[in-house]
C-alpha cells in the first residue's frame, strides 16, 4: 500500500536524517485530513523521502518520525525497538535490588509517543496523543510477550489517561487494559528500599523513577543531618535520607493522602518514627512560618512541580522558581546543603541554575554550585532530541 505522503515547507531534512523524532504542523506545506496512527512517508520540499512516521490529528506535533523503515518492516522494527530497550534496562538495573524502572522513554528510545515504567509485575502505559494510542494499537500484549521473553512476569498493564479535573485543570486518570488492575497499593523496591504506589490514582504511578539516583545521592549526604523534604510525595527522599541516617526528617507536600502514604513508606522499611514528621501543608506556607520561627535544615531537597509547563508561562515560572529558592536559602543552616529540582522541559539547565543562585542571592546568601545532575539512566537523553532534557537536579552548598 502506497503511504501518505506529507511535504515538508521547510528544509529540515538534515534534523530528521540525523534522528530528531518531531515534525511540527506549522512545518508541513498542508495538513492532509488523515486517521490519527496513519503511517506517513515524510518528504522534502522536493519531494524526496526522507523518513516514515505517524499522523497525529490534533497535535502540534503532526508526525512523530520513526526513521527509514519500510512499512512492510515496521511491526517487525518495533517490537525490536521494544525488546532492545528492555535489554539497556535490564543489563545495569539490579532486579534483586530495583524492581520498577523506566522500560521506554518514548523518542529516546525511538518509540515516539509512549512511556511505560516496569512497578513489579505491572506496566504502567502512556501514549503521547491519540495518535500514539492508534498506532501502537496491540502495545500492551507485545510489552507482555517481550517481557515474558526476557523473564519479566507482566500480570496487569495500566494505562495512565490526561482527563479534565473537577477544576477545569488537566490531571490524569487510569484504566486496566490488561490483565486484572492493581487494587490499593503495590509493593516495590528501589535500592533495596521498600514503596507503595498506587498506580491507578497516584502520581506517575507513585513515584517519580526519574529522580532515582538523585534520592540515593540524598542518602549519602544525610548521615547526622536534619532534613527538610519539600513536595515531598509519598516520602521518596525523607525514606533515603532516614536509611541513610539522617537525624530528623521533615515531609512536606500539600496533599495529605500522600503524607499519609509517606507515613507508610516509613514503617514499611521500619525506620524510625519518632525522628519522622509530616506536614500536609502548601511548601511555601510551610517556609515562611519555618523562617519566621528560625528553623534551620542542614539538608533541603525542593522537588516541585513544574511552574513552567509551556513557553507562554516561562517568565511566570522562572520567578516561581527564584522565590522559592530564596524560601529555601532561608531555611538552610550555613554550611548546609540545598537540592533544587526541576521537571520542566522548557527551563533550560543554564536558567534554572540562575534562578538557584538568584534566589538564594536574594536570601542574603552565596551559592556554590557542587553538581548538577539529571534524571535516572533509564531516563536517557539523547544528543538528536536535546527537548527529553527535562530534569535539573542541583546540589548546592551554602
């Protein structure tokens, strides 16, 4: 069968010949009326091919690209593509130790559009748009097999939906699409440490695997400290801190059922409640009445979520983010240690960087930057596709 073919308006072929995976709407000479999932043969303004992709109806993003692969190849290809990116995951992931991870990191791992995360014995699946969901029609039961392939037991996947909150806010929903959903929490382990996550309600999935090695950093800076865990969750860096012998730990996040789910990570792992607190309460709030009273941390781990979730709201954000760290610098003992976090694709590492050392500068305080880290290794960023550099993860001492 003869593929669509849709032309490019501008020269971009050396972008995509050298691997980036998105063609925008506004690129494209005309946008066809096709099916979303519609496998596309992309072209230049001479009309010469240059890869295959597929259509998205409604998205900016109109093609996501695949590369030079013949139709005829492509179900072949990308059950290739899924096995090989379990096998990266699987060669320096510690089963024994680690059992939920990052199984496809969509463009990185050339499957445009889907992100699946391995929590013990369940998927947890999202499709970048309805063409993604269309393409990708029988994903679940190829993750099962390839999975099964590799010893990898897969009793249930869980597909995470966007869906309009009860605010008009976008959240995020989840359904089975196969095998039996999860009921309540599953347990998993991390770095040998013990989690509950909710995969139909939770956030991600319950817990944010791309800060995993940022969490195991913090236990190795903890030993003696008190630390202050901001939009903390379900406790994921108060649990490392502990376990790494932190003195006290502090848990804020504005939702208590995730205080209360913080709570049971702790007993979970048995660590000590006495030396464990817990407020479910705005970060900022919580920041001001702790400069107010004079309260000091040695150890501040800030891990919000994005205050720029589009270009139009970067100005807004970056200021977000400078006010928070000056709260931060506040808070932090000389000779302490704050970690600044961001998850937004659209604060670049250079602009975030300033608005750690503006805000904390703004507190009256010096900065010095120790290291500046990024998301966990199952999350990788490739040179093709510098946009999946979304997580920024500073260490600084003060």
């Amino acid at each position: 069968m003869k593929l669509a073919r849709v032309t490019l308006r501008k020269r971009l072929a050396r972008a995509i010949r050298g691997g980036h995976p998105w063609v925008y709407r506004e690129a494209l000479v005309a946008a066809p009326q096709l099916p979303d999932g519609t496998t596309v043969l992309v072209v230049d303004p001479d009309d010469r091919p240059l890869a295959c992709g597929f259509w998205d109806a409604d998205s900016p993003i109109a093609v996501r690209v695949l590369g030079e692969v013949r139709q005829a190849d492509l179900p072949a290809e990308i059950e290739r593509r899924i096995g090989d990116a379990l096998a990266r995951r699987l060669e320096s992931i510690d089963r024994r130790e680690t059992d939920a991870f990052r199984w496809i990191h969509g463009e990185a791992d050339r499957l445009p559009g889907i992100h699946v995360d391995v929590y013990g014995s369940a998927l947890s699946l999202r499709y970048d748009g309805a063409g993604a969901r269309a393409f990708y029609r029988d994903l679940p039961e190829r993750l099962r097999d390839v999975a099964r392939r590799s010893d990898l037991a897969v009793e249930s996947v869980v597909e995470r939906r966007p869906r309009q909150g009860s605010d008009g806010e976008k959240a995020t929903g989840a359904v089975s699409v196969l095998g039996g959903a999860p009921e309540g929490e599953i347990e998993i382990r991390e770095h040998g440490l013990r989690f509950g996550v909710d995969l139909l309600r939770g956030q991600k999935g319950g817990l944010f695997l791309d800060q995993r090695e940022n969490r195991a950093l913090v236990r190795t800076l903890a030993e003696g400290r008190r630390v202050l865990n901001l939009f903390g969750y379900t406790g994921g860096f108060s649990i490392y801190a502990a376990a790494g012998g932190a003195r006290e730990t502090v848990t804020v996040d504005l939702a208590a059922p995730a205080i209360e789910a913080a709570r049971r990570n702790f007993a979970r792992n048995g660590l000590p409640s006495d030396r464990a607190h817990f407020a479910a309460e705005d970060a900022f709030a919580f920041l001001a009445r702790a400069a107010a009273a004079g309260e000091l941390y040695d150890l501040v781990v800030s891990d919000p979520p994005s205050f720029a979730p589009n270009r139009r709201a970067l100005p807004t954000g970056l200021a977000a983010y400078r006010r928070l760290h000056r709260l931060c610098a506040g808070v932090t003992a000389p000779g302490g240690i704050l970690c600044a976090a961001s998850c937004s694709s659209h604060v670049g590492r250079d602009a975030f960087v300033a608005s750690v050392r503006d805000g904390v500068a703004d507190a009256g305080r010096r900065a010095e930057l120790r290291e500046l880290r990024g998301a966990a290794p199952d999350h990788p960023v490739i040179p093709q596709f510098p946009e999946g550099d979304y997580l920024k993860f500073a260490v600084v001492a003060l």
